[in-house]
C-alpha cells in the first residue's frame, strides 16, 4: 500500500480504507507504509485526525507507530508533544514506546526527560543498549561527561557491549578538555578494547588520535604506521608486548581450560565420557603434534568443492616436511559418499593422523585438549571463535591468557581472491611474534585499527596501527 504524497481529507481516508481488503487493519498498515516510504508529517496527521474523528481517540499501537515515524524525522516539537499525550493517557508503556521517546527526547533541549523515562525503564526491565547510548549521546552533547561515563559503566555493570560507535562518540565528546579524571576514563575504553580484542575502525581510530592530540599541555602526537615483523614500531622504536606465553602462563592456562571448559559444565552434553577418554588415550600415545585442524569447518571453506577435496587442500598444504598433523573428524566421513571419497580419506590418511568423533559429538575439546597438550609450539586450524569456551574461563586473566594464545596459535584459512578467481589456497595467518592488541606504556599507547568498520568479533589480525607517544 503506497502512503499519499499530500495530507488527506476524512472522506478521502474512508475511501481509501473501504477499498482496501482488510479495512480492521488499514491504519496500522498505512502506518507502517509511511515508516518504510518516509512520509511527511503532516500526512501522517491527517490520518491520525481521521482516527480521532471516526473513534473518538488513537489506539496506542498507532499512537507508537506515529511516534516512530517523529523520530526516524527528529521531529522534536511532535515528539514532545506526543510524550505529554501518552504520560497523560497510559501510566505506563512498553519497550518500544520507552525507547522511541527516549531516543527522540534525548535529541532535543527536554534530553533531561529522556534520563528519568531511563529510570522509569529500569524499574521494569534491564533497558536496551539504544536507550543507554542515547542518553550517553545527549549527556556527551551538553558536555556532562561524569553522567556520560556514570551511565556508560552502569551498561557496562548490566552485560550491555557499548558499539563502537558510543565508544567513538565519547572521544569525540572529550575533546579538548583538560580533566584528569576523564583522560582516566578515556583510557580505561582503551583498555576494555585491549580485554575484548576489539580493532576500532578507521573513523573511531582518528577520533581516538584527535583527541589524544587536543589534550591541554598533553603534548601527544599520533603517527599511522605498520609494525615491523620483529614487533618494533618504527615511529617510536618501541618493542611491542611478545605473543608468546611465558612457560608458567602456558602451564597455567593448560590446568585451567582442561579444568574448565574440558571437565567443566559443558563438553560431555556434546560428548560421551568413554568417546573422550579414547580420544585422550589416542592423543596420549601419539604426541607432540605440530598442527591440530578441525576437519569439519575446514571442509566448508569452499561450497562448490567436495568437501573431502577442501580438507585435501589443506591437509596437503599444513602436512610438509615433518610437521605432524592431527585431523579431528566425524564417522560419516568414512561412508564413501559424493562429499567424501573413500581414495581420497585413504591419501590424507596417509599424511595425517584421523581421529573420527560421533556424529553428534562437539569438537571444540578435542581440538583445545590436542593443541594444549602438544606444546607451546603447536597451532591450530578452525574458523571457529572459541568464544563460548572463553566464557566458561572464570577469571579475567585467565580469559586475556586465553585470547593472547588463541591469536599466537589459531591459523585462519581464508579464500584468496587471485585473477578474479577464488582459488581455494590455505593462506595461513601468521601467528605474529608481537601481540595484536591495544597496548601502552604510559608514555606511549599502540593501537591496532582496521580499514572498514566491523561490528562481529574478528579473528583476522589487523596490520595497521596508531603509535600516539608524549614528547617530554
């Protein structure tokens, strides 16, 4: 149903609804109309005013709806206006309707309403992130950094990830200020962004940069640059945190996740006792291995392949010379089906050590339990995150030791563009010598950054870096 271009008449609304063949619904459907298609205002109200004329009042869902639409345009004189209706008519709303008024509010002079709408929300439910962000943006706006940051880490406290683009904002809000105690802030989402390995886009890294160098008497200079392979940042001749675990770290991160996630809550739903203790004795009694690759996600790499040909490739490209490869497979593998070929299981066999798991069976554990138990040097190969498995490490540093071995030792297969082609080539990601996060040392802070914004979690490692140091 497309909206008119022109506010309407109530005889011209009646025939338009009368027309339409389920006329019970025609106003909210117009509504929704006139979201998607951005409708003037003012067209919106007609309608409205028809509703009020045949009905006497305005449902609450269309008064939402109505709502939106305000919003989407900042209209903010109607939004007002339409917050003192429903304060008077309902004593209390939901979500969608508190999110709406707090968004809208919080863009306009009356943003002091938006924060006790946000009060109001917290004695029902945990709010939104969007409800939170928007009051961080209208207290960052009108220079209340305290509240920003108060509210910030009360996101922070309900398990609430802040976007980027909240995290970018308050760097952008701060600058030029000279406060202690809100560089102080300031640096500890440099540090939140080291904990969760997050990469700041292009845009949020040159807000990060010019607020660095518009600190009162702070004397900061930012440089672009690529980190040298050693890890020595050439602008300032800076050694960068190694990747390496110490022998002690190794140790301890080993006991823990064997502890945790191995024996923890969570691996025998997804695998039988007996099927992990042969898996232990069949690792046992071939160790160390140098490569440890989950089988089943190497096989998707490419989807127009054969599946058994995508682990060939790989199996073919990581088994060279005397590097000692476990596979970590399912039975099915073995059927001979048009996935997998029995001559071709049977080469890769010969190149690689196969262990087959039960169709059903989760091979996160096995795959963690193999490469911990081979060794400091031994990697391995999943597109997988492992992110449920950080989750079950109970401790901060436990989980950063976690992370920091998982960058040194997960290769990534990723498809190569090459002639226009996708070839199936295994590129490996370097395991770098140097620790791709966010680090400092008082004086001076390396930040990692990526091209082009990203909102998932990366495992990709970026190349480019911000080097900001303090000239004394």
């Amino acid at each position: 149903i497309q909206p008119p271009e022109k506010p309407l008449k109530s005889e011209e609304w009646n025939r338009l609804r009368e027309n339409f063949q389920s006329p019970e619904v025609f106003e909210e459907v117009m509504l929704n109309s006139m979201i998607k298609n951005n409708s003037p205002i003012d067209v919106a109200k007609s309608l409205l005013t028809q509703v009020a004329q045949s009905n006497g009042d305005i449902a609450y869902n269309l008064l939402v709806k109505y709502l939106a639409l305000c919003v989407q345009q900042g209209q903010t004189a109607e939004i007002q206006d339409m917050y003192d209706i429903m304060k008077i008519r309902f004593k209390t709303l939901e979500s969608g309707a508190y999110s709406l008024l707090i968004k809208g509010l919080s863009n306009s002079d009356q943003w002091k309403i938006a924060l006790s709408l946000l009060e109001e929300v917290k004695k029902i439910m945990i709010p939104s992130r969007t409800c939170y962000e928007s009051c961080i943006k209208a207290a960052g706006r009108h220079q209340e950094m305290s509240l920003a940051f108060e509210l910030y880490h009360e996101m922070l406290s309900k398990d609430l990830m802040p976007t980027l683009d909240i995290l970018k904002a308050l760097f952008d809000f701060s600058r030029g200020m000279k406060d202690a105690e809100l560089q102080k802030e300031l640096f500890g989402i440099l540090l939140h962004l080291r904990e969760n390995q997050i990469y700041p886009h292009k845009t949020f890294m040159r807000s990060i940069k010019l607020w660095f160098e518009s600190i009162p008497g702070g004397n900061w200079r930012g440089h672009l640059t690529n980190i040298k392979d050693s890890g020595q940042c050439p602008v300032c001749s800076h050694q960068l945190e190694d990747s390496d675990l110490t022998e002690e770290e190794y140790n301890n991160l080993r006991e823990r996740i064997i502890k945790d996630v191995i024996h923890g809550t969570d691996t025998f739903r997804k695998t039988s006792p007996q099927e992990f203790e042969a898996f232990q004795t069949f690792v046992e009694n071939r160790l160390p291995f140098d490569i440890v690759i989950d089988g089943l996600n190497v096989s998707h790499i490419k989807l127009k392949k054969m599946q058994c040909e995508n682990l060939f490739d790989a199996v073919n490209y990581l088994a060279k010379g005397n590097t000692r490869v476990l596979v970590l497979g399912r039975k099915h593998m073995l059927s001979n089906s048009s996935n997998w070929r029995r001559e071709i299981m049977k080469e890769m066999q010969n190149k690689a050590d196969f262990f087959f798991a039960e169709n059903i069976s989760e091979d996160d554990a096995f795959l963690l339990y193999a490469t911990l138990q081979s060794g400091k040097h031994c990697k391995f190969v999943t597109r997988d995150f492992l992110r449920d498995h950080k989750a079950c490490l109970t401790d901060s540093l436990t989980r950063h030791l976690f992370r920091k071995w998982q960058r040194g030792h997960q290769i990534v297969n990723i498809l190569c563009k090459a002639e226009k082609m996708f070839l199936s080539v295994l590129t490996q990601q370097p395991a770098f010598r140097y620790d791709c996060v966010v680090q400092t040392t008082g004086d001076t802070w390396h930040i990692p950054y990526k091209d082009i914004f990203e909102e998932k979690y990366s495992y990709q490692v970026p190349r480019k870096w911000l080097c900001i140091q303090r000239k004394l």
